[in-house]
C-alpha cells in the first residue's frame, strides 16, 4: 500500500495547481526575503531616536536663501525642508507647549507660573519604555525655576518646567531636565536618551543675536549630533523655529508665523521641499506616529509629516524635488 501510495500519479490537473501553488510559495520566499521592507505609504519610521532643536523668532523667508545663515542654508540642499509649515500662535511659551503637550491650554503669553496639570510627550515616551532629557543652553542647574542671572536662559522656552509631573518630581525633573553641557558627555558615553530636545540660549537661538550667531551654533552642534552613534543607526532631526513675526497660518489651528522646519536624516528624501501645510502639531504627531503612542490634544486632528521619508514615496504628497 505504501508502494503504491508513492507512486501513484495524480490526475494532470491536480498537478498543474500544485505546481503552481509552489510556484507562489516559491515567489513568496524570494520576495520576503529580498531586502529591507517598505513599511506602508503613510507611515513614518520607526527610529530608534529623534532629535529636535528650536530656534526663535524668524520667518521663513528671512532665513532661507539668507547669506547670513550659510549652515543652516546648506542642510536645506542636503536634507528636507517644510516649505509651509506654520507656528501655532504668539508668543513663545504656547508654541512650547504645543509641540510637547497638543495644545496651548489657553495661554497668550510667556507667564512663568502658569504650570499645567497635562499629559505630555515626556510622559508618553517614559510609559513607551523609552528615555528623554531635554537639554538647555545656558541653564544654572538641572530643573532650575525661572531666568538666569544673565538673562541667557529663560524659563519659558523650557516647557518641561511648566507640566507639573515633571516640575513637581524633583528626582525626575532633575535627571531629564538639564543644561545643555551635558550633551556632550552623553554624546561621548554613547549614552543619549531616545527622545532629546534642545533650546539654544536667548542669543544661540537667534532671539537676541543675529541670524550669523545661531547659524555659527549650529554649525559647532548639529555635526556632532550628526555623528552621533544615536543618529547614524536610526536617527532623525527636526530643527525648527517656535514662531515668526507674523500672524501667517493654516490649518484653522495656527497663525504664528511661517517658519522653516528641517528634516534631517539618512532616510529621507534628500533635497525634498514640501509644499503641505503643517504645524507644530504635525511635528508632534509624527514623534507620536514613529513610536506608536496616542496623540496628544490638537496632534490627534493633525497628520504625520510622512512624506519627508524614504519609505513613504510611493504615495504622491504635495512637494517637489530640488536637484
């Protein structure tokens, strides 16, 4: 019977299906196993870490093609630019707010008490099991309340300060909330958390100084963040400006400004303008989408900054590539 069994021929149609069948299977392994897989057209990637730098005060238009600014201008031609992207309001602090928290929780001015009892970006990223620290230039001590003696660093460019799970847990504020100093021995230990942000001081960030001063730092800081293990095995970074001087705006949710945003990253679409209009609110969702986490208050009715990536050219977004 086992005889038999082995060598008793199917009917040709049978074999025909089964052949094909194979066939499939085969194609199926080939294809599966053929290189990197696209993740899906909408998608942002998954990076193991993002970088976000904010600068101060300048429309788009007075710092992109500006002479004064040769190192900003020249990651513009190599990496990917929003060219409309639109702070959410005036001044500072609710623009802070609204790229760590989705929303500006009603406030229309640079208040240093107005702390808020919210959810944050912070607090996603810890539940998420991944780390932060927030780095700010010219900061006395770790978690320090209010302005410096010398006026470099302001509180309400520091918007950790004003959620109170943060201010209020001196043990965790003091080991995330930090002065800029520390970045470089975090760099050198390879020791970078998953998520960091940097506020320049009131003259690096192009508040105080002129555009060539913060340009100049950005050319001693962004190399080596560049060149950080941290970024060249799944990094990204974003620099922005927390607003601009006018009342420019889109998306019936932002009117402080148009800003230039930069999307730095070896997986990007390099040399990309993007024509789509985006927000601070944009920016935050796609940190959220990255690393799967619920969005954030006005996040939740923006969309992911998707079309910057290499992954996501398969879908036709708003946006022209620069040769």
């Amino acid at each position: 019977m086992m005889k038999f069994f082995q060598h008793q021929q199917a009917p040709f149609f049978f074999q025909r299906v089964g052949g094909i069948a194979l066939l499939m299977f085969a194609w199926l392994i080939i294809a599966c196993g053929s290189g990197p897989q696209q993740l899906p057209a909408n998608a942002v990637p998954a990076f193991s870490h993002v970088f976000t730098i904010v600068l101060e005060n300048e429309e788009y238009e007075t710092i992109v093609g500006n002479k004064q600014a040769p190192y900003f201008n020249s990651l513009v031609s190599t990496y990917a630019l929003a060219t409309q992207y639109y702070a959410i309001t005036h001044p500072s602090l609710p623009n802070y707010l609204a790229l760590t928290g989705g929303d500006t929780f009603g406030l229309s001015d640079d208040c240093t008490t107005c702390f808020q009892h919210a959810s944050n970006l912070a607090d996603q990223i810890e539940a998420s099991g991944r780390t932060w620290k927030a780095y700010m230039e010219s900061m006395p001590s770790p978690c320090y309340a209010g302005n410096s003696p010398d006026g470099l660093y302001v509180q309400k460019h520091n918007p950790f300060l004003y959620y109170d799970d943060i201010r209020l847990n001196t043990r965790r504020c003091t080991s995330h909330v930090v002065p800029f100093t520390q970045l470089a021995t975090d760099v050198a230990d390879n020791h970078l958390p998953n998520y960091v942000w940097i506020t320049p001081n009131m003259c690096n960030d192009m508040h105080e100084c002129a555009l060539a001063s913060g340009d100049s730092w950005l050319s001693q800081v962004v190399p080596g963040i560049l060149r950080s293990t941290a970024f060249t095995q799944g990094g990204v970074l974003f620099i922005t400006f927390d607003e601009g001087k006018t009342k420019a705006g889109c998306c019936s949710n932002a009117a402080g400004g148009q800003v230039a945003t930069l999307v730095i990253s070896p997986h990007i679409k390099k040399g990309w303008r993007s024509n789509k209009p985006e927000t601070h609110y944009s920016l935050l969702r796609t940190i959220e989408e990255m690393w799967r986490l619920p969005p954030l208050g006005n996040a939740g009715q923006s969309e992911a900054m998707t079309e910057y990536f290499t992954n996501s050219a398969a879908k036709q977004e708003p946006g022209m590539q620069v040769s």
